[in-house]
C-alpha cells in the first residue's frame, strides 16, 4: 500500500497545476456565459444542518460539533467580514473567550492558537486544525512538531469556523489536546475587487471571481500580501491562490479545490527587555545578537470531497494531496544561523458518515489515513553560508490510521448522553542520515475515549459536563534522536521504537444559559492532565518538561440589544498550569497568562444612501509568568492589551472600511520567553492603521 501511495504523491505538484489551470479557465468561461446579464446567480449551498449551529441547544441531539458538552463557539460569514486581520489568519479568532491566537513578526511560521492553558508553542502545535476535513497540523516539521500553516488561507475563502474546546470530539486527532478547530470553505460569493493599505508599508490586493456554468458553481479567490514591517528585517510577501469547482449530482455535492501559495520573508528575532529598558535597543531593531533571519515557502494543495446535497445525514468523504515545502533561519550565534527546512509531499483520506434516529439518537463513524513522506533537517550555516554540520536530517515515511465513532442518545427528554472512541496507529520509518544507528521503524497505537452528559432542567438551561482524552503523535527527534551539532554519518546513537504516544485527559464542568431569545451566557471550569510534554523552553528551543497539570474557568456572555446592536464579554482564569516534576531550580509553571479579558460591541445602521457597521473590540492579559536568571527566579511579564476599531461604510457596489489596532503597553508582547539573560519578547506597534476599497460585481 505504501508504494502505491509514494507513485501518487509523486504526482501531486503536477495535478495541482493542471487542476489551478482548468478552474481559472471555466470560471472565465462562466464569466463570458453571464456577461449583460444578472450576475447573482443562485450559489450552491448545503445546510448539513448547520445552518442555526450558534443557537442549537447541547440537549438537542445532532452531530453538530455545536451539540457537544463542551464550550463551543461558531463563527460565521457575517462575523468573518467584519474582523479586522493582519498578518495572520488566526486573528479571526481573536474574539473567542479564552482563546490567544496571536501573529509573531516574524514570518509565515505557523498559526498561534492557544486556549485551555496549553500556550507551549507559538506555531500553534496544541490545537487540531481542519480544513474541509484536511488536517493542517504537520507532524514531525523541522519547525515544530505539530506546528498547524493556514498561511495560505485568506477571509474570503472562508465559510464558517467551529472551535471546540478540549479534547471532546473523536472527529479529531493528532495534536486535539487543547482543542480543535474545524474550518469550512465557501463554495460561491459575491465578486469583488479589494485594495488594501496601511501602516508599516502594508498592501494587499485581493479577487474574488465566482459564477455558474451549466451544473458547475465555480470560485476563485487571489490574493498579493505585502508588509515592511514594524521592526527592522520583518519585511514579508505572500501569494495564494484558491480555485473551487463545486456541482450537485443526485444526493451528493461534489467539489474539488485547489490552492497554490508562494511566501518568503525576513524575521526581526526576539529582544531582551532589559536591553530596550535600558535604552540599549529600541524596540523597532531586529536582533542583535543574530545575523538576519528569513524564510520562505511553497505550497500546493488538491482536495476533492463529497457531503450531502441536503441534511444533516450521510456521507462526508475528502481526499487530499499536497506539495509543502518551507524553510526558517534562526540565530545560532552574531554570524552564524541554523536552517529548519521541510520538503513533504503529504497525501491523505476521510469519511464519516452520519446518522439520526428520530430526535433520540445520533451516530457518526468515520475512518482516516494519511501520510506523510519527505524530509526534515536543521543545518548550521556558518557566515549565513550552508554548512557541513546539522543539529538533525531525517528521510521520514510517517504514515497513520484512524478510526472513530461518536454517538448521542436521550434516555429521557431531559438527559443526553454522549460516548466516543477513537483509535490511532502509527507506521513510522525514519532514516536518520546524522546518526544512522538511530535509525528505526516504528508501530504504535492510542486509544482516546470521550464521555459527557447534557441535563436540561428547564428548556432555556444546559448543564454538562465530559471526560475526554486526546494525543499528540511522537516528534522524530524524540524516536530518533540526533545528538549534539555535527555531520552527517557519525557513529553512535539510539532509537525509541517503544515511545508511547503523549496523551492528555482532561474534565469539563460547566453551563449554557438563555434567559431571553437576545441574551446567552455559558461557562466552564476544566482540570487537564498532560503526560510526557514537550514546552518551548526558549526562543526556537522545544523540550520535554515531563507531566503537566492545568486547571482554570472561562464564562462568557452576550447579547442583542437590538437586531443591529449587539455587545458581548468574557473572562478566563489559568488557576494552574504546572510542570509537576519540575527539579529544585527549574521551570515550575508554563509560560500561561493567568487572565484574559474581552469584550467588545458590534452596530450596524443606515447612513445616508448606504450602510454603516461599526465593531469595537477590547483584548488584555495579564500574570504571565516566566523564569531568568541563574540560579532562574519566578517574575510575570507585562501586561498586555489590543483594541481593535473598525469601520464599513457600504454604498452602492462599494465598501469604504478604515480599520485601527491600538496595543499601548510598551515593553509588551503576547509572546514572552524566559532565559537566563531575562525576559525576551517580540515587540509590537503601538498603532496600526489599513484603509480598504472593496469594489462589488
């Protein structure tokens, strides 16, 4: 079966190109058929009954992730449009209680999204991410291990989003220890034209083609990012490009996308506060004690998928395969840099299946299986020049398996139970060309059960609460380690064939309220429990920290004044996030802000001719610990604070927005790291300003 797959991996750039160059020819062809008529031509649409999932009740019975007994937010196309974003796609996620999903200026190296007190990585390595049903999470990367790229999505392209907290779907796998997020894309919109500009030397344009031929719904959304930067050397371009061709046949509707992106950029490095404190650095430069980083990607994607024309019943199917190259330069001394380099060709398959019986029972059984072929490597180069020497340089052949069942029954109207398994196995060879004696095959397999009941005492309260497991597949480095810095060939080292996967359990308890059809309030206390942890130990630096311990509460609120007026609030508190065998003089507790803080207001009204939408919203954390010094003392960093102001005024075909981010506390960052020469962090603009132009067709 592996060989089978290796000849069609080989193939995937080839039928990426052909697939982007077909779409952009009938979608043209589309546009000719329509041109001198009406142009809004009705889109093809499934409900998979979703389309209420921000009201459904936890006691009703579906397979909507909104169903679970977890926290659960939705986030739909109405919300997407008026979200200011950046450099990061995750910051459409900015306003979900409890969430960090954040941008490092430091490039495309991954999407921050941390919730649940699991912040151990900035490239977002603690949360499942799917995108039509293709995992985004790349394990084993020369990066991170787990490290989620969306950096080839764009707003546009985007349907819906659903965040799940905690590890309380069996849907998810590798890497859903904090939670998942499931990302849907659209497959028809408006046609536009838009024209950003901004701040620190921003410019983006974007195209959004969409159109009807025959039985063939077609969309195509391009988009050119371009940035100087706040700091010095944190310059960066990007360039994607999403083609999809969707059709209804029967009961069934089928699309097939393809998407194509090329970035590179260049990465200011972390500064040391004491150092900007002092005046001996200004919080604009890049690193000193670097030569300037940089990196660079290229990436190219096919998916085809089938789901129900209609329903929330039925089969889900999405077969995938993908070019993924990317490369990052990091300091590894005044003038030398260490290269993390991945070049993956990844394939895979999904399908569940979905079930409803009457308002009593609901069942989806699903399989999935991917692999992942290529090779990962971190080599010094010494003078920003490629060396002979490598911290490591892995040939990888990672395949995994996965089944799942989750299933929901009412005994009675006012309880809902709920049951799932999911198994994994693994089926690694790695080659490891530093050390080749640490070379190895490796089969292992996790089980990860999930438990929650829902009780509905009266018809506007949900009380729930759950037991779920998750996982995180082992890393390369830690099957096959690779030593110290050095060439390739040495003699010596030892492989794991026996590592077990890291798993984590964690317990939910909590409610959702609806004390009026306007106004909604949830909330939630959890205590996880995390085996065999690996935490980002210092900049560019990952580790294990052993067994970890969290427990915290989040609470939520919002409500609709108004049918144009809405506000909402929420708060979050990490009670513990604990390295529980942490040594005498070490690292006790993660890096984890103690609180998190939003709130914010959205209006819309007619202005004049046209209509205006205003959001305001309002980000702060603070009690961020963190250790320096030698011997290390515990100390907290500074608080930190984000307030986003936006503005659309809609008139005729085009849509006027200015766009404000204000981030006042200096010596701040929503990244803090400790080392033994003090609190290092990625500083940030105070102001940012992008005024926009979308032109509708």
């Amino acid at each position: 079966m592996k060989t089978t797959i290796k000849n069609a991996v080989k193939n995937g750039r080839r039928y990426s190109l052909g697939v982007l160059a077909a779409g952009v020819t009938m979608t043209a062809a589309a546009q000719q058929t329509e041109a001198g008529g009406n142009n809004s031509l009705p889109e093809i649409s499934v409900s998979a009954g979703k389309n209420d999932a921000k009201n459904i009740s936890k006691s009703v019975v579906s397979n909507d992730a909104a169903s679970l007994p977890t926290g659960v937010t939705v986030i739909d196309r109405a919300e997407i449009d008026r979200t200011n974003v950046g450099r990061d796609i995750s910051d459409l996620l900015r306003r979900v209680p409890g969430i960090m999903a954040h941008t490092l200026d430091q490039g495309d190296i991954g999407n921050s999204i941390k919730m649940r007190g699991f912040f151990s990585s900035s490239h977002g390595a603690d949360t499942a991410v799917y995108i039509d049903g293709v995992p985004q999470n790349v394990p084993s990367s020369a990066i991170n291990h787990g490290m989620n790229d969306m950096s080839w999505l764009t707003p546009e392209m985007i349907d819906s989003i659903e965040v799940i907290k905690g590890p309380f779907s069996a849907l998810y796998g590798d890497q859903n220890r904090a939670g998942a997020v499931n990302i849907t894309t659209r497959n028809a919109a408006e046609n536009s034209i838009g024209i950003t500009v901004g701040s620190q030397g921003t410019k983006r344009l974007n195209a959004v083609l969409s159109g009807k031929s025959g039985p063939i719904q077609s969309l195509i959304v391009a988009d050119l990012y371009q940035t100087d930067g706040f700091r010095d050397n944190s310059d960066g371009r990007r360039g994607s490009i999403f083609i999809k061709e969707s059709m209804l046949y029967g009961d069934s509707l089928w699309a097939l996308r393809a998407a194509y992106q090329k970035a590179d950029w260049n990465a200011a490095g972390f500064l040391n506060v004491n150092d900007l404190r002092s005046g001996k650095i200004s919080d604009t430069q890049r690193d000193p004690t670097a030569p300037p980083l940089w990196g660079d990607s290229r990436r190219s994607s096919l998916v085809l998928s089938r789901a129900p024309a209609s329903g929330a019943e039925g089969l889900r199917v999405s077969a995938y395969v993908e070019d993924y190259q990317r490369r990052r330069a990091t300091g590894a001394g005044t003038t030398a840099l260490n290269v993390a380099a991945d070049d993956r060709r990844i394939m895979g398959a999904r399908s569940v299946y979905d079930m409803l019986f009457g308002d009593k029972a609901a069942l989806s059984i699903g399989a999935d299986i991917r692999r992942d072929v290529g090779s990962a490597l971190n080599q010094n180069w010494p003078n920003s020049l490629p060396g002979a020497n490598y911290t490591f340089d892995q040939d990888l052949d990672l395949v995994t398996y996965g089944v799942f069942a989750q299933g929901q029954y009412k005994p009675v109207d006012s309880i809902k139970l709920l049951a799932g398994l999911r198994l994994d196995s693994f089926d690694y060879d790695i080659t490891n060309r530093k050390l080749p004696a640490a070379s190895l095959s490796y089969k292992q397999s996790v089980a990860t059960p999930k438990f929650g009941v829902v009780w509905t005492p009266v018809s506007n309260l949900d009380l729930f609460a759950n037991s779920g497991s998750g996982f995180r597949s082992p890393a390369q480095s830690e099957l096959s380690p690779s030593g110290s810095l050095g060439p390739l060939g040495a003699s010596g080292g030892t492989s794991f064939p026996d590592l077990k996967p890291s798993k984590v359990t964690s317990y939910d308890f909590g409610f959702n309220l609806r004390p009026t059809s306007r106004w909604r309030m949830s909330a939630a206390s959890y205590h996880t429990v995390n085996d065999s942890e690996i935490a980002q130990i210092a900049p560019n630096v990952f580790g294990p920290v052993g067994n970890t311990t969290r427990d915290g509460w989040e609470v939520d609120s919002s409500y609709d004044i108004t049918d144009d007026f809405s506000v909402y609030g929420s708060l979050g508190r990490i009670i513990r996030a604990h390295i529980n065998s942490a040594a005498p003089g070490t690292a006790s507790d993660l890096s984890v802000p103690r609180d998190t803080y939003k709130a914010g207001a959205a209006y819309s009204t007619p202005f004049a001719a046209g209509k205006l939408l205003l959001n305001a919203d309002a980000y702060f954390i603070s009690g961020v610990p963190y250790f320096s010094g030698t011997p290390l003392v515990k100390s907290y960093s500074r608080p930190y604070s984000r307030y986003d102001l936006r503005s659309t005024y809609s008139i005729g075909k085009f849509d006027w927005t200015a766009a404000f981010v204000l981030q006042p506390h200096q010596y701040s960052s929503e990244v803090a790291v400790g080392s033994t020469a003090g609190l290092l962090i990625d500083p940030v603009a105070k102001t940012q300003v992008n005024l926009s132009m979308r032109y509708r067709f």
